[in-house]
C-alpha cells in the first residue's frame, strides 16, 4: 500500500520552488521535525527569523488552504507517529529463553505502554508542556508511596533545565509551607495512582483553591483528585504483579521532558553548561579514585 504524503515530503519535493525566506522557515521546520511546525505562527516565524506572510505563504506553497490546515496535518501525523505499536507479541524476538514470567509481565507492560498512547490526547500533552514550559510559573511535584520515584525523576530533569522547580517533602506536615507560595501562576504536578492517597487529595483541594493549575498523572480508573484537575493523564498500569507498574506514567514523563527542553533550547543549554562547570567546581567533593 502506498504510503501516505507527509509534510516533511512535501517541503522536501518544493524546496527548488522556495524563496530565500521560504527556505530559512522550511530549514527551521526540518530542524526539528514535527515538533517546530506544532508551535504558534508567531513563535514559528520568530524562531525562523521570518514573517508570519512568509509561513502563510509557504504553508499554501504546499498545498494547504493556509496555515491552520498546514498544522492540523502536522498534528495529525505526530499523532500517528507516537501510536505506532512498540511490540506485539507475534514480534517477540525468535529463540530467546526467557521465562514464561517475564515474557507475561514484558507483555503487559508493553500493553500499558500502547494503550496509554493511544488514550493520550495530543492536546493534553500540548497543554502541559507549555505550562511547564513557562518559566512565570513556580512548578510543584509531589508523588505519593509508589509514584514517589515519578514525581522525583520529572523534578530531577526539569530543575536542569528551567529555574523555579520544587519537590515537596513526603511529610505531610510541611505542606502548609509550600502552600503559601502558591498562586495562581503555580502549577502542581501530582502522581496519583491505587491505592489514592487522601492527603494529596486534600493537598490538590487547597492548592485548586489558591488558583494554581493542577497536572494529574493517574491510572486508567482516574484518582479523586481528577474533579480538581486543569490537565489529567491516564496511563495504564495493570500488570501480573501485586504491584502496579507506573512504566507508562515514567514514559510520558519523559517525553514530556523532551518538548520542555526543546522549547526552552536556548536557556537549557545554559544551564546545562553551567551546571556542568559547577561539577567541574566541585569535583575535589568527590571521592578520588
């Protein structure tokens, strides 16, 4: 079956048809593909170092009515792209030994992997990149006994790679402290999955009524805390154990950690140069081999 035209064929096939400014948006495009032409008309051009007319222009160059249709399709294909199946279990390797329990639990694991991205709203994700994005913001995570590690690696990468990133305590009784600072420009990012913990619940309700927007990364049953959530994310977690697997949650929080880093490049890089010289400043703390 032939496969269908994408945008990136499509800028490829009329690239000798372009302007000089045509070509420096269709080279900023390309750069990052798709994940430049899924921003603003006005972010695009200015990343580009072009007009807003020269995206309309390009965009029906292409083929498209304007640029509303030419980043529907665009959307429409990072969609496809992130649902493909990552493995089914007719593809499982040929003659691996492996036992029949981890051939199960691998199985469904890779399950909740495919089924939580095909349930992920593009638009979700979208949102919450943004929001995490906006350095405005003060960003708060908190994760409960098992999501603890999902709260704590999101806050790892995303203190690298913008300012104003808090982990609050596991003590309950110091959340108060946080609290104060929240406002309406805050965002809490709350790991929320059975058994559903009562004081985060309590935790989202203040914070909702502080005017801080609140991110939900659940299960696929959805916790309480979800009536007071700006943005949720359902992964799926069931596996053939007595525990629940948060692999789906720790992939969004990944790939959620990519688009954050991606648009904010510039300052990111920075910091993760300075960072780095700070290592370098500290290295007589470390142990010597």
């Amino acid at each position: 079956m032939k496969r269908p035209r994408i945008v990136k064929d499509l800028i490829l096939e009329n690239t000798g048809a372009l302007t000089p400014a045509e070509r420096l948006l269709a080279d900023a495009l390309l750069s990052d593909y798709p994940v430049a032409g899924l921003q603003s008309i006005t972010r695009l051009a200015e990343a580009a170092g072009v007009s807003t007319p020269t995206v309309v222009r390009l965009a029906r160059k292409l083929g498209f009515e304007g640029f509303s249709e030419f980043q529907d399709t665009l959307r429409e294909e990072a969609s496809a792209q992130f649902k493909q199946p990552m493995l089914k279990r007719e593809r499982w390797p040929e003659n691996r030994g492996d036992s029949p329990a981890f051939r199960d639990f691998a199985e469904a694991a890779f399950n909740n992997l495919n089924r939580t991205i095909e349930r992920l709203d593009p638009a979700t994700f979208d949102d919450i990149a943004a929001l995490l994005s906006d350095t405005a913001r003060p960003v708060y995570l908190i994760g409960g006994r098992i999501t603890r590690s999902n709260a704590d690696y999101l806050f790892n990468h995303l203190q690298i790679v913008r300012p104003n990133v808090t982990l609050l305590s596991q003590s309950s009784n110091v959340w108060p402290q946080y609290l104060l600072d929240m406002d309406e420009r805050s965002v809490l990012v709350v790991f929320d999955i059975r058994r559903y913990e009562r004081d985060m619940a309590t935790l989202a309700a203040l914070t909702k009524e502080r005017g801080a927007r609140i991110v939900l990364f659940t299960d696929q049953w959805g916790s309480p805390i979800g009536k007071h959530a700006d943005h949720v994310v359902n992964a799926m977690v069931e596996v053939p154990s007595s525990w629940d697997s948060t692999l789906a949650i720790n992939l969004i929080a990944e790939a959620l950690i990519a688009e954050v880093q991606t648009r904010r490049w510039d300052e990111a890089r920075e910091r993760i140069e300075q960072l780095e010289d700070l290592f370098q400043s500290t290295r007589t703390f470390r142990r010597l081999p």
